[in-house]
C-alpha cells in the first residue's frame, strides 16, 4: 500500500469511519481500556503483528489496564491512508 497524506474532507470524514479516534496535531488518537495488565499487553501483542504486516507502527504507551495509541506517518508530516487503515484494524481487533 503506497501511503498518500489525506485530505482535509478525507479528515473530516475520519472520525466516522474509525470511530473511538481523534485528531490532534496532525495524529490520530486512541484510549483503550481493560480489565487487567494481562489483556492490555495482549491486545498490544496482537496489534504489534499486525503494524509488522503493513510495516507501519504506531507511538503507544501501557500503563496497567490502559493502552494509549496515536498513529501519523511521519515520513510524509501527517495523517495517511495507512495510519486510517491500520485504525481501522486496531478496531476490528478491540471489538472482538
């Protein structure tokens, strides 16, 4: 997938195609909460497999229960394609 910076509409439109996420200096973000350590770092293994299959990783941090997330593509100084994609993924795998 050749990565492409999103237009302000294609912005706009963002927030309803992943919901959860918000913009904010030119990254999106997402608060995910769980039950415990064990399931926060679970999911982040889970999601880890997923950054290596586009090659595309995310700034993110864990503390206990809580997994913070915010995606950009910096080699292209802004929010892309990939990063709605990969928020599209990050998604899919929170609501199983």
């Amino acid at each position: 997938m050749e990565p492409y910076l999103l237009s302000n509409e294609e912005l706009k439109e963002l927030v309803v195609k992943i919901p959860g996420w918000e913009i904010k200096n030119e990254q999106i973000l997402r608060e995910f909460n769980f039950f415990n350590f064990i399931e926060a770092f679970s999911f982040m293994t889970k999601i880890a497999l997923i950054c290596e299959k586009y090659n595309h990783h995310p700034n993110w941090e864990n503390v206990y229960s809580k997994v913070t997330i915010s995606l950009s593509t910096h080699d292209l100084g802004g929010i892309t394609n990939l990063d709605q994609t990969l928020a599209s993924e990050i998604n899919k795998v929170f609501d199983q």
